[in-house]
C-alpha cells in the first residue's frame, strides 16, 4: 500500500470513530459512551481506537478538533498572489460553505461539559499547529522563531470561537459562514501587519 493510500485510509478510520463518538454522545450522553460502543459503531476493533485516541473526550471532539487540519489545507490551497487576509478570509468560509452546517447540538454539549470543553479547546486553542505552519509558509516566516503566524492563528481563531458561540446563543437564523464572515473581517486587518519574505 502506497504512502498516500495509507494516509487517506488512516484519515477515514480516525473521521469514522471521531463521528461514532460524537453521534453515541449526542444519543446517550458523553457520560454514557464506552471505547467499546465507539469502535463497535466504527466497525474496527477497541485496538485499533486506542491507536488513534487516548480517551473518549478526545474522539467525541475529534471532528471539530481536526478542523485546524482542514483549514490549513485550504490555506495552502488558496492562489499564491492573494493577499495574506483575503487568502484566510477566503479559505475560511469556502471550507465552512463547503461543510455542512455546524451541529448546534453537538457544539452545546462539548461547551457543556468541562471534560469536553477542555478536549476542544487544547486542540482548537491558540497555536494551532497546522495553521500556523501554513501562514508562516504563505508569509515566509519560521512558526518557531517568528511571532507573527501564531500571533495571527490566534485571531483567527478567536473569530472562529466568537462566531461558533454567538450562532449558538443568538437568535440568528443566517448561516454560521455569513456569521463566521464578520467575525473574521474584524480580525482579518492583523495581516497587514507582516511584509511576507
């Protein structure tokens, strides 16, 4: 099996589990999800789950987690000669446009359980890995020794974060990408702030 076929097969199993957990959680409560339901509705072995999560807080909140990896791909996808901001802006909403509508549901439970709240914000926090990685290659910058990627990572994400909590609260029926939108043409001017190299 070729390295890219290997990846793409990993990344199904972990997108597979991850959905179990969260559907078992919304259905029984995350209190109430056992490894063994998990893998069971994946149809893999509680093996195989353990080689990919260490606890069911962080499969319930795989699928929202592994959103930064998705973003940066979108990133790196956007075309060379678009403005830092706009190229953010842009592959922002053209991933959320393209997914279906976040599961206010699912975003409740996660922010109603510390276990599960903490899980989310670890890996959806300040200094996304992938994220940062793919603005420090866009600007030329190191993520190690340069601030500015993380700095910027951070303000995009804080937008996603404001956005996902007032769609959820507010009595707003417009889609989370038009809300997701103004949050992030407030941050979005950050980026004028770097010359890329």
């Amino acid at each position: 099996m070729n390295e890219g076929l290997r990846a793409r097969k990993k990344q199904a199993t972990r997108r597979a589990l991850g959905e179990a957990a969260l559907r078992l959680a919304l259905e029984h409560g995350p209190q109430n999800v056992r490894v063994e339901d998990i893998a069971m509705a994946a149809g893999v072995s509680t093996r195989t789950y353990n080689n990919y999560f260490g606890s069911r807080e962080a499969a319930i909140c795989s699928v929202a987690a592994d959103r930064a990896i998705w973003l940066a791909e979108a990133l790196r996808d956007r075309p060379a000669d678009e403005p830092l901001a706009a190229a953010c802006v842009n592959a922002f909403l053209d991933y959320f446009r393209g997914q279906e509508e976040p599961d206010r549901k699912a975003m409740l439970m996660i922010f109603s359980h510390p276990a599960l709240q903490a899980e989310f914000q670890r890996h959806c926090g300040p200094r996304t890995g992938p994220l940062v990685e793919a603005i420090a290659e866009r600007c030329g910058l190191d993520p190690e020794t340069d601030i500015f990627p993380g700095l910027f990572t951070d303000a995009l994400m804080v937008a996603v974060r404001a956005a996902n909590a007032h769609w959820m609260r507010a009595d707003d029926d417009r889609p989370f990408a038009d809300v997701l939108g103004e949050a992030l043409a407030i941050v979005a001017p950050v980026a004028t702030a770097v010359t890329p190299r």
